[in-house]
C-alpha cells in the first residue's frame, strides 16, 4: 500500500515540474477568441523543418478541428470550454448605443445665485457634466419664463462655461429659470432661478407729494424724487444737479431759487442703463414783503398722541426780518398758550406733545418772532394709547366654518389688531369689533399685536375654539377646460373636507399610456393645483387621460374625471370647394379643422389672414381678380403650428 501511495506521489511531482518549465520558456500572448468549430481538414504535406531558432519560444499549434485556447497568464475572454463567450467579452461586442445607456448621464449647473444681470446682458454659465457623451454632442443655455416657455439664449458649446445673452425683450424684476440641454444624448441640467434687474424710473415732485409750492426770497424749498426699478441709481435735475449711485428712496433735495423755477428730472439710470422720467416741481418766490402766516391741513393733525411726534404744515408768506424763528404753542380750552417746538427758521416743523399733557381738546397754533405774527388756532385732540382686550368666547365650529370673537378697544383709534394665528384687521373703527376666524384644529386665541393712532399699545385676554371635523374627503370640482395641449400647465380647482395631517401632501395624478396613474409635478394652493400635463403618446394626436387628486396623510382621492390631452404642432386645415365666378364677384371656399386645440390662426396662400377662430368648419369669402387655387400657408391653434392639406380652386370667367 505504501508503494502504490509512493508511486502516485511521485507521478504529481514531475508532471507539476513539467507545466511549471512550459510555462517559463512560453511568452505571453495576447488574449484569443474561440472562434466557430470547422469540419476537420485534409492533412496537407509539410515543408521540411527549418533550423529551430533558439532565441524565440513558438506557440504550440492547437490541434486541427479544435479552437485555440487563450494563455493563462491574460485575463479571461472565453470560459473553461474555450468555445463560450465570457460576461467580459460580451460587453465589449456590445454596440456603442446599448453601452453608453449603461452609463448616467447628469448636467448640473454651477451656482449662479451671485448674478445680477440686465435683460440683454451677456452672461456665463458654468456647468459640470457626468457620463460618455457624443464626442460631437454640444450644450445649450434656455431660458423659461413664468408660463414655462423655454427659449435658447447660447451658441452650442463642447464644455463650460457656456456664454449666453438675456433676451432685450425679457421684463426686468421678474424671476426666470435657466437650464442647459445637450444635444447627444437630449439631457437636461436642472433649472435655476434668475431674477433680472429692472430699469429705472425716475418721478419728481414736493415732499407733500403736491407739484407747486410758494416759498419766500432766501427760503428752501425740498424736493422728492421717487424711484424705482433696481438700485442704486444716478439721475441729473434740469437745474444740473447731479445725485451718483444713491440708495435712498425717494431721494430728498433742497433747492433755494432766488427766482420761480421749474425742476424735472432729465435723465435717470441704473446698472441696467437709462431709463424713464415724469413729473414736475415749481417753486414760486413771493417777493411780497408783507409778511403771512396761515396754518394750512389742519385736519392732519385734528387727533395729536402724547409722545409721539408729528409735523406742523403751515404757510409763511412774506418778507421776514433777519433772525425770525417759527414756534408751535398749544392751550387748553380757556388756558394760556404755551411753547412746545424749539424756535425753527425752515418753515418745516416737527414737535410732539409732553407726556404731562393728558388726554382731551386742546387749541394749537403758529408764532413767528420777527416780526411777531400769530396764525389761526385749529381744535386738536389728545388721545390716550391703546389697550385692547380679547374678551372669553368659547365657540364650537363644524369643518370649514368661521366664528366671531369680540375685541373691545379704548384710546385713540382707527385701530388694529392681530391674532395669534396670523388673522390680521385694521382701520377698526368703532368697539367692540366682532373679528371673523376659521380654524382647522382646536385653537386658543391670544392676542399677538394691536394698537391704534398712538401706535401699538397694550393688549390682553384669551379665547378658545373648538372645530368638529367630518372624515377627510377630496372634491375635484369642474375642470375649467376638458381640453388641453400636451406639456402645458393648467389649473385644478378643489375643495377638501375633514382633518389632515401635518406632513400631508397633495398631488395630481394622471393615467399614462398604459393606464397606470402617475404623478404629475404640482404646485398646491388654497383653491386649485397647477400642474403640468405630460406629454401625449408618440403617435398620438388626441387621447382622453384619467385624472385625479390624491393626498398622501391620510391617504384619499377624489373622484376621477376625463381630459383630453392634445399633442403640440399636430393642427390640422383642410381647404376644399370649387366654383366659378364672374369677374369683381366673390364666392365662399370651406377650412376645417382637426387635431387641434382651437383658437386657429391661418394664412392662406394669396395672403389672407384670420386670427383666432372658433368657428369649425369656417367659410371664408375670396374675390380673386383671375383663376385662383387657394392653400393653406400657415397654421397655428392653441398647441402650437400646423400644417395644411386640399386646395379650393376658384375660377374666374371673364
């Protein structure tokens, strides 16, 4: 038994020495493809052997019939039969097409939320890109709108960045998106937002807001500009004054004409270059040297708050002696007057009453001290701060019910008040107020702010209400349109009932080609979804699509309706009719419409137009001056061009 063990032992041993000198003197090679089994061929004589040269090591010849082995020392090509293509080879067989859609092709735009640009600006777009696309593959900057029209603003680019140009035409101060696309394969990057700087406005006119004012020799005049659009802003006044890259608005100018003088503003201009002008200011010198002084406005300071300051409008007309000062003093009823201005030469006076003054009437008046001059007195009211008191209601409301909870309000009003929930009333003029509120859950009502003409006073008190919510149910209401293009966004009007969860989410779902519902993207608000309806079928013109709303916590769905989905640029116009007419006459030749979402717009081709019919089929009147065949040249509808098809031939005998 030992030697037969010893025998077999010894027989593993040389044949292991053999391979492993086979595998020193082969030189690798490179990896062979077992191609397809031949019939066996004939032996064919061999040349006699040449000299074996020593300085090569050949390749044993695989056996006739059998496929070539590929050598151990490469990677893998072919499995252990030699005649099978391994998972390795058969990738790299694979077409070009079928390999690249193993890859994930991605466009991400770099951030841009540092821009601030002009429509008709240039702008840089960086982006970066993942995935082997086409080596004549190229990428396009679009810009969309609101409305989600989507228009190239670039040249196609190979790399980043790509350099676009802000449409002229585009409005200033509004947001768009901007997305890159590539051309092989189609992907699109992810849409950004851009807000455009708006061009400037320019309006002048008097601090007062009026356009005229009377001042006398030596005194100010103040003047208001008003802008808009993005700042800062530059403007120049017809006077030459010059303001550079302000940030005030509106923007206050003091200008002292020895004579009366008109001031407009000539130019006006921002980062997105000149823009638009109105309005006039004219001040008038008085040369009367007699002087006035006369209160004017007086119902804007009728109720006055202690503490609280406020302007005193006046007129002082007239030639004052040198050093004079204006002087605001107010009384009782039967009392002396007492100062409560500090003396002021601008004719422009702001003052407050003392907080020892206490609620009641009071007379008020003007004093100029050189000379000494006394302006009518005008009845004024101190009024006390307000306190507002949020009085114990207890209410119990149904689902989507409102109530009334009652506000008493004391001191100086209009006033105003805020709830704890965000409900907001004011110019509140008589108390107690009965304040309307719609809550979806058990609230208790606090008061978060009020006050009134002396501004936010004090405030207390608390109410509780209760609401009784019905099972959470979903109504889609009648769609504004049962016909719609493909790719547009329309509206969803709904009403919901019961109670939902916080983290709740309401969608639009849609059946697609298959008959499944899919989610559509939505925007939710209080009374409708807006959603963007996907695209038709390749094929289809025209489909009726399922449609439906659904919430996710707890989840419900309406009712389903129908809609129906019409493809973009598949408007159809068929022209047909014949008749004979004499000369100068006009007969009527017959268009009609398919595939398309109305109104139409077409040309037909002696250049007649109509726009925006309804009408299908649609006569029309033509008086051709000699025999005339009438095509259609263009086509639009509500989803885009069409196309036209038939003629109408018209003959005219002479």
């Amino acid at each position: 038994m030992f030697r037969f063990v010893f025998v077999i032992f010894l027989g593993l041993f040389l044949m292991t020495g053999h391979a492993e000198a086979q595998r020193r003197t082969v030189s690798p090679r490179k990896q062979l493809i077992a191609p397809k089994k031949k019939a066996p061929e004939p032996a064919r004589s061999q040349a006699p052997a040449a000299a074996k040269d020593t300085t090569k090591t050949e390749v044993p010849a695989a056996p006739a019939g059998e496929s070539a082995v590929a050598d151990t020392t490469m990677p893998s090509a072919v499995s252990a039969t030699g005649d099978t293509l391994t998972e390795a080879a058969n990738e790299a067989k694979l077409p070009v097409e079928k390999a690249d859609s193993m890859h994930a092709y991605k466009i991400t735009i770099e951030d841009i939320s540092y821009l601030s640009v002009c429509p008709g600006t240039n702008v840089t777009i960086p982006f970066k890109t993942d995935g082997p696309f086409d080596e004549d593959n190229t990428f396009i900057v679009h810009i969309i709108d609101a409305t989600g029209k989507s228009v190239p603003i670039s040249l196609p680019v190979k790399k980043s960045p790509a350099k676009a140009v802000i449409p002229s035409y585009k409005v200033g101060g509004e947001v768009y998106r901007l997305q890159i696309i590539s051309s092989i394969p189609v992907i699109k990057s992810q849409e950004v937002p851009l807000r455009l700087l708006q061009a400037p406005a320019a309006k002048i006119d008097l601090i007062d807001g009026t356009q005229t004012v009377r001042i006398m020799p030596g005194q100010e005049a103040h003047l208001r500009i008003n802008l808009t659009g993005a700042a800062p802003w530059s403007f120049r006044l017809s006077d030459s004054t010059t303001v550079l890259q302000t940030l005030s608005n509106p923007h206050y100018i003091t200008v002292k004409p020895a004579d009366v003088k008109a001031y407009r503003v000539t130019g006006v201009s921002n980062a997105c270059g000149s823009g638009t002008t109105s309005g006039e200011a004219i001040v008038n010198v008085n040369n009367n040297p007699e002087p006035k002084l006369e209160l004017k406005e007086m119902e804007k300071i009728a109720k006055l708050c202690a503490g609280v300051p406020f302007q005193v409008p006046f007129n002082a007309t007239g030639k004052y002696k040198e050093g004079n000062k204006f002087v605001v003093q107010i009384a009782e009823r039967n009392g002396a007057f007492k100062n409560i201005s500090t003396p002021d030469s601008s004719g422009y006076i702001t003052t407050q009453i003392p907080d020892s003054y206490k609620p009641g009437e009071y007379r008020l008046r003007v004093t100029s001290t050189a000379p000494y001059l006394v302006s009518q007195t005008t009845n004024v009211s101190i009024v006390s701060p307000t306190v507002a008191t949020l009085q114990k209601d207890s209410l119990r409301l149904g689902e989507n019910e409102s109530g009334e909870l009652t506000v008493k309000f004391s001191g100086g009003g209009p006033w105003f008040v805020l709830l704890s929930d965000g409900t907001y009333e004011n110019n509140i003029q008589e108390s107690p107020h009965k304040v309307k509120v719609k809550p979806f859950y058990d609230t208790n009502y606090q008061i978060s702010s009020a006050g009134g003409l002396c501004g936010v006073g004090k405030f207390s008190g608390s109410a509780k209400v209760t609401v009784k919510a019905p099972p959470a149910s979903i109504t889609l209401d009648k769609l504004p349109q049962n016909m719609v293009c493909a790719g547009s966004t329309i509206d969803i009007p709904y009403k919901t009932e019961g109670r939902y969860n916080p983290n709740n989410k309401f969608t639009v779902q849609m059946t697609d080609k298959s008959g499944r519902f899919v989610t559509l993207p939505t925007t939710v608000t209080p009374t409708a979804m807006q959603v963007k309806i996907a695209a038709a079928a390749p094929g289809d013109t025209s489909k009726i699509q399922k449609i439906r709303i659904v919430s996710s916590s707890p989840a419900v769905s309406s009712a389903i309706e129908e809609l129906e989905v019409i493809a973009p640029d598949k408007a159809i116009a068929e022209v047909s009719g014949r008749g004979t007419v004499s000369a100068g006459r006009s007969t009527r030749i017959q268009l009609r419409f398919k595939n398309g979402l109305p109104p139409w717009s077409f040309t037909l081709s002696d250049g007649t137009a109509i726009n925006g019919t309804f009408l299908n089929p649609y006569l029309i009147s033509v008086s051709p001056a000699s025999t005339t065949e009438y095509t259609i040249s263009s086509l639009k509808s509500g989803c885009g061009t069409g196309t036209g098809r038939g003629s109408a031939v018209v003959t005219v005998e002479n």
